[in-house]
C-alpha cells in the first residue's frame, strides 16, 4: 500500500499498519480545501532578518535562547 501511494517510508509502512490493526479506513476520499483557504501571496523568505538575530548586540538586547 505504501509503494502504491508512491511514499514507501519507514513512517507511512508504520502508519497504514497501525490503522490496518485498528480497523480504520485506509481508502478516504481526498479532500478539497475551502476557497478561502487558498494562498494569495506565498511567503519570501528574509534571511536577513535571521542574520540580524544571529548578531552579537553589545546592548541590552536579548534574544531567547
């Protein structure tokens, strides 16, 4: 079944056998998300705002660790 699905990994093999004991339904139908889910904008990554956080502040600053 994980072959089939195209995602033969340890985790997936793990999960269909699980659900096979527990008698769940491994067949669902797939699901349409909501219209007013869908992404508008895709998010941009800033890494230098990362890189700013990686700065050693000689002030007051601190940053969770």
């Amino acid at each position: 079944m994980a072959l089939a699905a195209g995602v033969p990994t340890k985790t997936h093999v793990l999960n269909l056998l699980h659900r096979l004991v527990d008698g769940a339904l491994t067949n669902q139908p797939d699901v349409t998300p909501p219209e007013a889910l869908t992404l508008r904008k895709e998010p941009q990554a800033n890494v230098a705002r990362y890189d700013g956080l990686r700065r050693q502040d000689t002030g007051d600053t601190r940053h969770a660790s």
